[in-house]
C-alpha cells in the first residue's frame, strides 16, 4: 500500500469467466493478480469453484498465502458444475443471496475478462452504488482492450445524461494487477446528493437488497 492512499483495501472481490480459458494474456492476468493480491496480503472474495480464470487466480492467491472465500449457490456447488472450492467455501441458497454476500464481504471489486455472468455481477453491484447500498468502486483489468467497448458505453450513457457522474466514477480502469490495486486504493467517492437521500438502514429496507428493475436507472 502507498503512504498516500485514501485507504487500505483488506478484501477483494474478483468477478471473471469460469469457461476454459485458452487466452494466454488472460491467464497471465488472473495469475498476476492473485500474486499481487497474496504480496499484499489482502483476502480474496471471488464466486467459488477451480475452473476458468477463478480457478487461476484463487490457486495462485491461495497458494501465495491470501485468505480465499468461495461463495457459491448450492445447486452449483452440489451440482459439480464448476469444480472445487479454492480455500473457504460459502454455499448460498441463491445467486441474489451469493452477490449480496459478496457485497458484505468486500472492501471493493475487481474484473477480470468474462461473459454474460461477469457483466451481470459489474452491473447490478454498479446499481446498487447508484441506489446509495454502497459506495465501493469496481476495478476493470482492461488486458488486451477487453473492456474498451464497455468503457466507452459507460462514457456513452453518461454523456446522455442516462448515467450520474457518481455511478460512473465507480468504474476503475488498469491494465495491470499492480495499478488497478494502487488505483482502487486511492478512490474517494463523491456522493450523489440525490442517492444520499435513500436510506437503506429503515428496517423495512434493510431486510433485503433486491433491485427493483422497473426503475429506469
């Protein structure tokens, strides 16, 4: 950790594919990043199982002496689907209940290249920043452009006013484990004076984190 940071990060989520992954950048990544993660000793959160990209960089996290924590629903687990648990194991009824533990288990979020499960899990912890859940920033490891059209739909939606400055301000992009980490140290959130107004902490709002998707975000 750098003297000036904002903060110290203890926890860190890592959202990407579980597919087989041929790619050698992508691999290469994922290793990094489970190395960077062990030599500063900060935990890893990350979706459970041994295959893909979480398979490399929950091995080579754990391996390096990081705490690692798997959560995974239990029909994926029971299922095999996706291997064996690196680390702890957290089985969960849902993949609602999954991404929510993941949320309270993590000082921030890191993805690596993924599919169609990756993005869910970028955008719903994204709109629940922009719903005042949360205030913690997602870090894009941008290996070989991957993300380049995403971050330029994000630009996009923002300049269209379809996107506050505060939800986009959460989307961090490096192209190395080693900056992202420096980067998502140094993030200060700068909150939305509208979203502040949401109180999650009402006991009737407090029960659940489910984002109602009738609301044009």
């Amino acid at each position: 950790m750098k003297e000036n940071s904002a903060h110290q990060i203890k926890s860190i989520c890592v959202f990407c594919g579980s597919n087989p992954e041929k790619n050698a950048k992508f691999v290469e990544a994922a290793n990094n990043l489970g190395k960077v993660l062990a030599k500063r000793k900060i935990h890893l959160v990350y979706g459970g199982g041994s295959l893909g990209l979480m398979g490399y960089v929950s091995t080579v996290a754990h391996v390096g002496g990081s705490q690692v924590l798997g959560i995974i629903p239990i029909a994926l687990a029971e299922g095999n689907f996706v291997g064996k648990t690196v680390g702890e194991e957290l089985r969960v009824p849902t993949m609602q209940d999954r991404i929510s533990k993941m949320l309270d288990n993590s000082d921030t979020f890191i993805a690596l290249p993924g599919g169609i499960g990756t993005l869910e899990e970028i955008f719903q912890i994204a709109s629940w920043a922009q719903l005042n859940i949360h205030h913690k920033p997602i870090g894009l490891l941008n290996i070989d452009g991957f993300f380049n059209k995403l971050l330029s739909f994000l630009d996009q939606a923002r300049e269209k006013n379809f996107i506050p400055h505060s939800a986009r301000q959460i989307f961090i992009s490096a192209s190395t484990a080693e900056e992202m980490v420096d980067k998502l140290e140094d993030f200060v959130y700068k909150p939305d004076p509208v979203a502040a107004q949401i109180d999650w902490s009402k006991e009737n709002n407090n029960k659940k984190r489910k984002m109602d998707l009738s609301l044009h975000l």
